[in-house]
C-alpha cells in the first residue's frame, strides 16, 4: 500500500515521523545516568545495575487522566495534563516506597496533530523531571474513524524500584497512629465527569467564567491547574523517618484510599475540621447539590496523600514536608477496628 493510500484512510506517516523527532530533546531532559542509549528502538532499556540498589524489587504502576482531558481539549490548553498524568502514576509508586526510575506514555488521538502531541509531551517531561525519572518510550497511535479528528486519550506506564527490606504495605500500621494528610490545593485529575456536569450542565457556566466571584482565575483555568507531584518530597521523608504506610488520595477519595492501607483490626478516623478544603470543592458541592458522603468518594477534597506514622515521628515529619513546600497536618489517628475509615464532621 502506498503511503498516499494509507493518508486517505486518515493516517500520516509524516506526521508520525515529526512528532519522533519533536519528542526526543523532551526525553533527553529526563535522562537519568541507568537508561540506554537506544532512542527509535523498539523497546527501551534501563540498567538497574548502574544504580545503588543492593537488592530491588520492582514497581508497577499505570493510570491516565480520566476526562480531564476534554477539559484541555475546549480550551485548546495541553501544557499541563502530561503533569497530571506523571503524578497520578509515580505517586502510586511511592506508596510503597518505591523511586520512580522511568515512564512510558501512550497517546491515542483521531487526527495527528504533532503541535498537540508535543505539548502533550512537553508537559509528561517536565512532570517526570521534577519526578526524578526517565521519560524513556512511548507509542502514538493515529485512529481515523474510530476517535474524532480533535479526540485524544493519554495513559501512562512508571516502574520504580524499592529495597526489598524497605517496602511500606501497611503491616506495621499500630494502634495510636497519626494520620498526616498532605495537602491538595485543587481537584488533581479525579472526578472531572461529574465536575463537567455540575459546570457546565447544570450551573450553565462557560470555562471562560470567572471560577466563582471574586476569584482571580477563569474556571477553565482552575480546573486545569496541574496535579502536585508528592513522590520526590516522600522519598525524602522516608530517610530518616519512620512511616507505617502511605495512601494516594485518588478515586475513591479518602474513605477508599485509606482503607486500603489499614489492618484488619484498625480503623482510621478522620476530622475534617483539621484542615481547610479549597474552594472548589464547595463550589461543585453546592451547584450539583451533592451529598457530604458523596463528595469524599469522588473528590480529594483537599488531601492529595497521606502518611500513616508513630506519634514519635509526627513533628519530624511534619518538619521535613514543610521544608520541601508540602503544607500538612494531622487529620486522624488509627483505632481500633474493622478496616473502615470514619470522617468526623
């Protein structure tokens, strides 16, 4: 088949080989001194035996950004979803206590638009520099009369390592422990079919809004506010300090994400009242007229992640968070219990 062929059926192997060779100086910024030299090969490489690690276990984690990314799309704005999309991956990672080492990307779209998937790239690198590791392959699939010509979907793949003797999976968790939540200033990249639909349904505002009276940013602008990337900052905590276990606030908000750290026979208690919820939280509550309870399934509601730690370690910890620009406090303590997560209101 000729290759004018193949473009008449909506595919560009021109466009193809642009967006190869915009990405590769985006992947070079995120070299780390492991990966091999192989860029345009079919598979990447990574020397884990160049790094200090005595005896690795490896880490797996995958994620995308959910709908989002229609956000991005109605306003023509790609810059920051590639962050989100690194954050909710790697921050997986480090709930175990794993360096994020490289990361891989998938890119779907309906018409191959290399200005997009560069910005698309463009914002997966930065997060992965400010994550400490490699942006290392990816795959951009071009998928004519299955997507729309401006439909684009984004995954990613992280793999990190930890010392086999230093992986967190909760097991130490004890009664007495304090909960420290650190926090998330905005919606991160969860919940957004029911945020579009509160916006842009049922309250009939446009993205070019004012995100509520007297605030300084348009509402587009706020919902796409990039996720906080919390990995690097863990990884310090986890130096010198003691934690028993580590949660990524994600779908499923706290109720779900914390009970999945818990022992059998303990329960987290949660007080709302110990922190300040952003302001957009109230503001989907109160246009979607939306359920307290319902709220902390589907959103953060201000708690990006949380770290479950001996009463002796708190101050340390909260001392070390601080000095790495992660505002954090203690939200609960562990009770006895059931694996449930109370929140006190």
């Amino acid at each position: 088949m000729k290759n004018d062929d193949y473009l008449s059926s909506g595919v560009s192997l021109d466009a193809a080989q642009q967006v190869v060779k915009q990405i590769k100086p985006f992947s070079l910024r995120t070299r780390r001194p492991e990966v091999v030299d192989n860029f345009g090969g079919f598979a990447a490489m990574f020397d884990l035996g160049l790094s200090s690690y005595k005896d690795p276990l490896l880490v797996s984690s995958t994620d995308g950004v959910g709908t989002k990314s229609e956000i991005a799309k109605m306003l023509g704005r790609y810059e920051t979803i590639g962050n989100d999309l690194v954050a909710m991956c790697v921050d997986d990672l480090v709930c175990v206590g794993a360096e994020p080492l490289f990361f891989l990307d998938y890119i779907s779209v309906g018409c191959l638009k290399p200005k997009l998937v560069e910005s698309l790239i463009e914002g997966i690198a930065e997060g992965c520099v400010e994550a400490g590791c490699s942006l290392i392959g990816g795959e951009t699939a071009e998928h004519p009369g299955v997507m729309e010509d401006d439909s684009f979907d984004l995954a990613g793949f992280s793999v990190g390592a930890v010392e086999r003797n230093k992986v967190i999976d909760g097991s130490n968790v004890e009664l007495g422990d304090q909960i420290i939540g650190i926090e998330s200033p905005n919606l991160r990249s969860n919940g957004f079919s029911l945020v579009r639909k509160v916006f842009l349904e049922i309250a009939g505002k446009s993205l070019n809004d004012s995100a509520w009276k007297g605030s300084e940013s348009t509402l587009g602008e706020k919902l796409l506010e990039p996720s906080v990337i919390y990995a690097p900052t863990i990884l310090n905590v986890l130096k010198e300090n003691e934690v028993h276990a580590i949660a990524h606030i994600t779908g499923g908000g706290l109720p779900e994400n914390v009970s999945r750290v818990l022992g059998k026979s303990f329960n987290a208690v949660i007080h709302q009242s110990s922190w300040e919820t952003p302001r957009i939280f109230s503001e989907i509550q109160t246009l979607g007229s939306i359920d307290i309870d319902e709220m902390f399934r589907v959103f953060n509601m201000g708690i990006g992640m949380i770290l479950i730690v001996p009463p002796n370690s708190t101050d340390q910890v909260l001392e070390e968070l601080t000095k790495h620009k992660k505002p954090a406090c203690v939200i609960g303590e562990i009770v006895e219990g059931s694996c449930q997560v109370e929140i006190l209101r």
